[in-house]
C-alpha cells in the first residue's frame, strides 16, 4: 500500500496566540473553520464534511501553543497518520503564525495543500484577520 508523505504549511495570521488557540484546540473552535461539524467525546473527536467522517484522537496539546490529532481506524486505535496545528510568534516582532503539519499521498499534495489554504482563510476570516 502507498503510504503517505508529510508535508508542512505555514501562515501567517494576525490574531493573538490565546485567541488563535481557541479557534484550534476546541470542537467549537474548529467547526468554524475546519469541518462543517466537529464533536468530541473525551479525547475522541469526530470530524464531518459533506458525507465523510473522520475520527481523531488529540494526542497531545500544549496550551497556547499547538495540539495534535491522530486519526484513528472504526476500533479507535491510532493509525500512524496526524495533524498538527501549532502557533508561532517571533518573539521580536511578535508576529503570529499557524504552522500545519499533515500528510497525504505524493499525487494529491497540491490538491491537500489548496485545501488548507482555503480552511485558513476561512479561520482567518472567523477571527478578523484578512
């Protein structure tokens, strides 16, 4: 089976890091931006879009600064596939950023990386940062 590749995105966004962190970290948060529903049951969350569904467990956060989530198979157990959502600031000009790290098949990078393109700005739309 091919597996997939990962791949890392940045952007920038003019939002404070605590407030960015609200709109990653939690279900309400990331259906305004990242899937049409998001809900969560303890560290399960359940992505949907259109008609597909996808299951992710939140492996780790760090308050303020990134949370990761590992999508699971239909018995819940990780697969070894994971996005990452972490938040920059440059500690002198404090300008804040997202960085995304997330994987997909070599022949669909392009078609992955339109796709978060278009979900961060509609995150920065949410937040007011056009």
């Amino acid at each position: 089976m091919e597996s997939k590749i990962r791949y890392e995105l940045e952007f920038p966004i003019n939002s404070s890091p605590q407030l960015l962190y609200q709109y990653i970290s939690t279900p309400s948060g990331l259906q305004e931006w990242f899937a049409d529903t998001v809900n969560s049951r303890g560290e399960f969350f359940t992505f949907s879009w259109d008609d597909s569904e996808e299951m992710a467990r939140l492996a780790s956060k760090k308050t303020g600064e990134k949370v990761k989530f590992k999508w699971v198979d239909e018995n819940k157990k990780d697969t070894e596939y994971y996005f990452e959502l972490r938040i920059l600031e440059d500690e002198i000009t404090k300008d804040v950023s997202l960085m995304i790290v997330d994987f997909t098949f070599e022949d669909e990078i392009e078609e992955a990386k339109l796709l978060w393109e278009n979900q961060v700005s509609d995150l920065k739309h949410v937040i007011g940062s056009n």
